[in-house]
C-alpha cells in the first residue's frame, strides 16, 4: 500500500475524531444548560419569594430613616398642616462608607409665618426623642423660614424647610406630569391581582413566570388592557442566604445559560412589553451578565425598568449602549405597610413628581398597598397623568439629561 494513502486515512480519522469531539461538547453543553433548567424551573414553588431588597444592605442607618420618616409624618398630622403644603423637593440615592440611603429633602409650607417656630419646636422635640443616633442642626434662613439638617450615625439624610406660604416650589405644570405605577411579584393571589386590574388605571403588572397564576393573571391582564411585565429574578449580595427564587439570573452562569433561562421566562409569560428586576443588587452592579440580559432584551424589542436595589446599578448606562430603553424605579410605595408610612411614601411620590415632571413607582400585591392607591389615585390624577410604563418611557425620552429623570431612552 502507498504511504500516500495510509497518510490520508490517518488524516480523515483525525478529521472525525475533531468533528466527533465537537458535536460532543456542544451535546454536552447543550445537555448541561438543559439539565440546569430543568432543576432550576423544577423549583417552582407555591410559595411566593421575598419582596424587593429595599435596602441590599441592612442597617442601622435605614432603621434610623424610617423612624424619621415616621416623625415627620406624625407632627404633619398632628399639627393638621394641608397635605398640598408638604412638598417633597428630592429624594435622592446617596452611599458613604459602605452604607447606602435616599437622601430626602422636604418644603413644609405655613399660611400664617408665626406658626413656623413652633412647628420647628414641636418636630425638633420628636427629633430629640429619637435617641442619640439621630442628631439634628437648626439654621435661621433669609425672609424667617427655618432649615433642620438631620444627621444619622453622622450621615447627612434629611433636610426640611420650613417657610410661608408665599414660598412656592418650581414644580412642572399638571398636564406634563407622568406617573407610572408597576406591581410587582404578581403571580401568586389571583383575586389580589384581579383587584388592583380593576382599580381603572393603567397599572403595569409584572409577573413572576415561576407562580402559580401567573399564566391567568397574564391572560386576564391582556384583556383588561394592563401592561404586563416580566419580574426577572437577579443575584441579590448576600446570595444564597438572600435567595430571589427560582429562575434567577446568577453571576456565575454563562452566556448560553443566561439566554436559556430568559427564553424559558420569556415563553411563560407571554405578551409583555419589559422586564424588571426581582432583587438583583449584585448581578445589576455586573455590566457583561447584564449585558447578556439587555441585548436580548433588545433583540425582543422589550423596555427595562431598574427597580434600583442599588445605586450602583449600570442599568442605565448599559441601555444607552445596548440601545435599549431604561427607566428606574423612583419610589417603593410600600417599604412598610403602616398606613402613616404609606402615606409618607404617597407623598414623596407627589413631591418628586411635581418637580421632576415624572415618577416610576413600584408597589407590592398587598391588601394595604392596594387600600392606599384606592385612597390616593383620585389625588395622583389631579396632578397628572398615570400612564402605562411604555408610554412614559416614550414620551419622557427627552429628559434623559435632566436630574431627576426616571426614563433613559437610546
């Protein structure tokens, strides 16, 4: 036999082994992504996972914030002060030494100018009674209105002007003012979801694939004419012990993972228009596994809305480059479910609103979340306009420069 042809049998079983290895590491890959979906969806629980990471870090700080907050709402009501003079100028994400906080900036208003040293004693009383964490420094201001900076832990948190009623805030006019409201963790209480669709509001409903209704309730929302959302669960910090469900997108996944797992959420909850994000503080801080996410996100034409469960977040910077359209949650309406602290939150909603011209707000498919829009719609109404989220992000596309915004479009 030739030398020539045992060289080119070696050489054709060579080439078929090559072809061989390949079609097995892809099956084996294929396989792999296949037997890690079918654990991960088997996980599919009647039990509905924890709400949102308000705070991804606890803290003391946070702790402190909330019983401010409390204060302040409580001497407002005490003091019978109109709720159309509590203007909330900013509520801004701030973090320092590890620690993250909104940093919240409040115009109390007084008709008569002579009850603004009282009010500043009663609240500052309240303040004192707080405990030695929360500190609080009174300055006199020009035309006799008063300032109180508050201090938690040595953190700057709260600013309240107190002034008459002449002191007018820089807020946008009714008719350019959008507020958007999403629910989300939708999926597990199908009479719940079903009252919040027939408040007569265009709410988003964002609905976690893995639930037990969420195929109804996404049918129904259709049909109502509700936006409807995917609430993709993320790596939140401290994962596993903080665990965000089933489904989740991790950091360790690949690529191919990462698709495979978005098309499973994507064919279980058909008919959305965006996706946002369940948890998530570690993975929406990792601009490659989020990319991963956008540019499907893209490829499907859908909209992102980072329920900002950290302010280090690249969802938006990532959106200008991927071409996807991003908004960012500007409110929690229900971190807690007291109705003084949900009320407080309605407010806030209002104030940042009013003076950035738009709000996203995010609640929670709660009896109480669900009394308190009842009770304050007819308010959010008369300042503006509640749209779908598509529509904010649409018609807010040009303010993407501006502080405050909460819609980012490409």
């Amino acid at each position: 036999m030739a030398p020539g042809s045992r060289k080119g049998r070696k050489t054709r079983r060579r080439a078929s082994l090559g072809r061989l290895l390949v079609y097995v590491s892809a099956s084996a890959l294929t396989a792999g992504v296949a037997v890690f979906l079918y654990m991960v969806w088997s996980m599919t629980s009647l039990t509905p996972p924890p709400y949102e990471e308000i705070h991804p870090i606890p803290s003391e700080l946070n702790d402190q914030i909330t019983r401010i907050n409390a204060a302040v709402y409580e001497s407002v009501y005490r003091e019978r002060i109109p709720e159309r003079d509590v203007l909330f100028l900013s509520v801004e994400p701030r973090q320092e030494r590890g620690n993250e906080w909104e940093f919240t900036e409040i115009l109390i208003r007084f008709s008569d100018p002579g009850r603004i040293r009282d009010f500043e004693k009663s609240i500052s009383g309240n303040f004192a009674s707080l405990g030695k964490e929360v500190q609080h420094r009174n300055v006199r201001a020009a035309g006799g209105d008063s300032i109180i900076d508050l201090f938690v832990l040595g953190y700057f948190t709260h600013r309240i002007r107190l002034a008459g009623a002449e002191r007018q805030r820089s807020a946008k006019s009714a008719g350019s003012v959008l507020v958007s409201i999403i629910i989300d963790d939708v999926g597990y209480d199908l009479k719940l979801a079903r009252s919040f669709m027939d408040l007569g509001v265009p709410l988003a409903l964002s609905v976690i694939s893995t639930a037990p209704h969420a195929s109804v309730i996404s049918r129904m929302a259709r049909e109502k004419g509700c936006e409807l959302m995917l609430h993709l669960p993320m790596e939140p910090k401290n994962y596993p012990r903080v665990n965000p469900g089933p489904g989740a997108i991790l950091a360790k996944m690949n690529d191919e993972t990462i698709l495979a797992t978005m098309e499973e959420h994507v064919k279980r909850v058909p008919g959305i228009r965006g996706v946002n994000n369940h948890m998530g503080s570690r993975l929406t801080e990792l601009e490659g596994k989020l990319a991963v996410v956008f540019n499907d996100l893209k490829r499907r034409n859908l909209f992102y809305v980072d329920s900002r469960t950290t302010p280090r977040s690249v969802a938006v910077s990532l959106g200008r480059k991927t071409g996807v359209a991003v908004g960012t949650r500007g409110i929690f309406l229900d971190n807690h479910l007291s109705e003084s602290a949900m009320k407080f939150q309605v407010e806030r909603l209002l104030g940042i609103a009013g003076n950035t011209g738009g709000v996203i707000a995010i609640g929670h498919p709660h009896k109480e979340t669900l009394k308190c829009l009842k009770d304050s719609l007819e308010r959010i109404k008369k300042m503006g306009e509640i749209v779908p989220v598509s529509e904010f992000l649409l018609r807010r596309g040009g303010e993407q420069n501006k502080p405050g915004s909460d819609a980012i479009l490409p």
